[in-house]
C-alpha cells in the first residue's frame, strides 16, 4: 500500500491507484475511497467513550476556547435553524440550542454512531432537550432540503470526509441564503519553529497519550497523519470558494494549528 | 486567544453566582435573544453580553449585531456598575447608550437583586450539620462587625464634632448651610432691588 507523506502537495481526494477504484488518503496511507468511511468510523468507535477527555488533555483545553471563537463568528440568533455536521459530543450544539431558544432548530449530526450516542447521552444528561434532533448522516449527501439552515458548522470533522468538495456542496445546498457555512479544523502552522514543536508532540505525545487513556495509540497516530493531510488554510478558502460561498475568510488560531474558514452563501 | 480565556473564566464564575440565586435564571430567560454590547473607550475592549436561561453567555466579539450597545470610558462603566442611581450616570456626556436600552437596565436589575443562597452551595459540600454551623457562626461574627462599625462611626462622628471640635456638627452645620441659603436669598432680593432702582432712574432722566 502506497504511502502518501506531508510534503505531498496535492491534497486532492480522487487520488487514483494502479488498480481501477479510486484512492484517497487515510493518514498517510492510500486506501480505496470505499474503505475510507469504514476505517474513520473505526477509530472513531474506539475512542467515542473517551473523546472529551482526550480533547482537553490532548490540547490542554484549548479545544473549547477554538470552538467558543467559532460561535462568537457564527452570529446565531433566537429562532435560527443550525446544522453542526460532525457534532461528536455536542459541545457546539449545546450553546447552540442555548441561542436558538425554544423556537429554533439544532440538528446534531454525525456519520458515526457512536459518537452520535454519546453526544446524545451528554445532552439530554445536561438537560438540553426539545430543541435538537440527533441524524446519523454522511456530509456529502445531507439528508436536509435545500435552503433550510441558517447556519451549518463542522469542527474538527471535515479532513476525516473522503469527498470533501461534494461535502462542501452539500453544506451549501441545504443553507438558506445569507446562511453561514463555518469550518473549524486543524491547519497548517504559521510559525516554522511552532511547526516543528508541534510536529514533534503531534507524532510523539498523541499516540502515546492515546496508549495510555484510550489504550489506543494506532487512532491518535491516525488523528496526526490526517491533520497532516487536510488542506492548508489557502486551498480549504479556495474549496469553499470554488463550490460557491462568498466572502469566504479565515482566521487562524494558536498560530495556525488551527484555522477558523467562514463562507456566505450567496 | 488569551483574552478569550479570561473571558470564559469569568463566564464560568459568574453564571456559578447566577446559579446561587434562585431568581436569576428565570428572569434571564427573559431576555433570551438579546444581544448588549458593552464597548469600553478607554482603555479599547469590546465585551458582548447574551442572557438566557442558563445564565451569561460573554464574548469579545458577536457576528450578529447588538439590541443595545453601551459607549463609555471604564471609568463610567465601574460607576455605572457601582452607582444606585444608574440612570444619572447613563444621561452623562461621556456615556453613548443606543439601542433599547430597557435590556441593559432589565440586566443590571438582575444582577442588582442577587440575593445568593451561598449556604445551599456549602451546603454541597461540607453537608448540612457543619453548614450549619458554619454559618451560625459567620452570621454572628458578620452582625457583630456590622454594629461594631457602626458604633464605631457614630462614636468617632460624636468625637470629632462635639469633643475635639475638628468638625462642625451635622445640625449646626444645617443651621449654617440654612443661614447661607437665606443670606443668599436676600442678597437676590437686594440685587434685584437695586437693578430696578437704576432703571427707574435711568428712565426719569431720560423723560
């Protein structure tokens, strides 16, 4: 199985291998596109129990400050209809239900059951009820009708879908006009040498720390790999742009290891 | 990055004293929806205010824009938090208040009323025989220190007004003020006396 390293400049998923399925890349690997889905859900079943925990100790916390920028940009008001595509453990789609009030809408979505479950059994154990509907759903082909959310967000979920411009697509297909699409993950660092700290905790720290939490390393190597893979800030704004969305900015964080993208549709 | 982090801090906290008051949340929830924004002048920091059920949520900055926004100095804003009489200080020059300004003085209505059951929350963790305790004993020691300063300020009043004579005494004072104010009077009387004076006597040589 080939090997795809970061130097890599082509991030482009339809990756075509010498037999006649297409390829994409699963970490650093290259498997066939239709393995893709099955191997994230993979780690991701593994690590559904812990996923919180190794968010705040992996990032020392830093997570929830990343996702609190992301509401403060997504300008969410009493009565809106939210889509938090990848939704996990429902941080996001909490304080969503908080400001959409009764009268408005959180869909939390996720492909993957078990996190699904467990964002699901967090919310209603916090009491957040009435106001948000849990969808198992794949982010290429949301099963939403067009024009129907004011605002649609994925954190920290986008690097791990096998097609990412027909997810995009997909985002502006169901957002209402003036809808905000925005696009929380990991980047590319600004910094050379905040690069190489962090090359070197993400490739030695994460799995270990996975082995000892989550007695999983293999997922956290995975977790590295894909950060490594996923578009740089620059193509993800040319993605978003290339599918449609206007104005689309972005703002780094932590110095670019992660990047905040925001798009209008028009 | 950093100022986000104190912001959150502060949110955590202050919803926890929210959530001590059994009032405060329902009266929040009030106000579900609205947005205040509080834009300090000098030094330059923006803070977004969004009340709800679940107390404060607080940004630096809000993508949708503000039901009410507050223009000020720090220094008007801490004697707009401190102040009893806050409409005084919100008609002053130096504060901007735009928007419907009913939310922001529904909000500080809130906070103003905050009655905190902070035996309930020690209660939580010492459990209910030793809060008990506890309390009794920082209720006499807090009502002790309350007469103790007051005695202590109508005695050193008494000292310095009728002993030492550092200080005029309250009643002679207005018995003082009250002889100003009609000196004061009389002397209007007398100006106005004498202005009319003068203009008889302009207008006869003139005839």
């Amino acid at each position: 199985m080939a090997i795809i390293f970061p130097g890599d400049s082509d991030m482009n998923d339809q990756r075509k291998g010498s037999d006649a399925e297409p390829t994409t890349h699963f970490g650093y690997k290259n498997v066939p596109e239709s393995q893709k889905a099955e191997k994230v859900a993979e780690v991701f079943h593994s690590v559904a129990a812990k996923y919180d925990l190794m968010n705040d100790v992996l990032s020392g916390g830093m997570h929830r400050l990343w996702k609190r920028f992301a509401i403060e940009l997504s300008g969410v008001r009493v009565g809106n209809k939210v889509l938090d595509i990848a939704g996990g453990t429902g941080d996001l789609a909490r304080k969503f239900s908080q400001l959409v009030g009764p009268t408005g809408e959180v869909v939390l979505a996720d492909i993957n059951a078990s996190m699904l479950k467990v964002g699901r059994d967090r919310l209603l154990d916090l009491g957040v009820a009435g106001n948000v509907q849990f969808v198992q759903a794949d982010a290429e082909k949301l099963p939403f009708p067009d024009n129907h959310f004011d605002c649609v967000t994925i954190a920290f979920g986008l690097r791990n879908v096998t097609h990412k411009e027909d997810a995009i697509a997909s985002m502006l297909r169901v957002l209402k006009p003036g809808g905000r699409l925005l696009v929380l993950e990991f980047s590319k660092p600004t910094n050379k040498i905040m690069s190489k700290v962090y090359d070197a905790y993400s490739f030695a720290f994460m799995p270990l720390a996975g082995k000892l939490i989550t007695n999983d390393s293999e997922s956290y190597r995975y977790l590295a790999e894909s950060i490594r893979m996923h578009p740089d800030q620059e193509t993800l704004k040319a993605m978003m742009v290339q599918a449609g969305f206007d104005r689309v900015t972005y703002h780094n964080m932590t110095s670019g290891i992660v990047a905040l993208h925001r798009g209008i549709k028009p | 990055m950093l100022l986000r982090g104190l912001i959150a801090s502060v949110e955590r906290g202050l919803n926890r004293v929210l959530r001590m008051d059994g009032t405060a949340l329902p009266r929040l929830a009030r106000l579900q929806g609205k947005v205040i924004e509080i834009d300090c002048l000098s030094p330059a920091l923006q803070l977004f205010i969004l009340p709800s059920d679940e107390g404060l949520l607080l940004a630096s900055q809000w993508a949708a824009p503000a039901d009410c926004t507050l223009r000020a100095p720090a220094s008007s804003l801490v004697q707009l938090a401190l102040s009893k009489d806050k409409t005084a200080v919100l008609h002053s020059p130096q504060v901007d208040l735009s928007g419907d300004s009913a939310v922001l003085l529904d909000l500080v209505k809130v906070l103003q009323d905050l009655e905190l059951d902070w035996e309930y929350e020690l209660q939580q963790w010492l459990g209910p025989v030793a809060t008990q305790l506890f309390s009794g004993h920082v209720h006499s020691r807090a009502r002790w220190a309350r007469q103790g300063f007051d005695s202590l300020s109508q005695n050193l009043g008494e000292f310095l007004a009728e002993e030492s004579r550092t200080l005029v005494g309250e009643r002679e004072a207005e018995a003082r003020f009250a002889e100003l104010d009609q000196l004061k009077i009389d002397t209007e009387r007398l100006e106005a006396r004498i202005e009319r004076l003068s203009r008889s006597l302009d207008s006869s040589d003139n005839a």
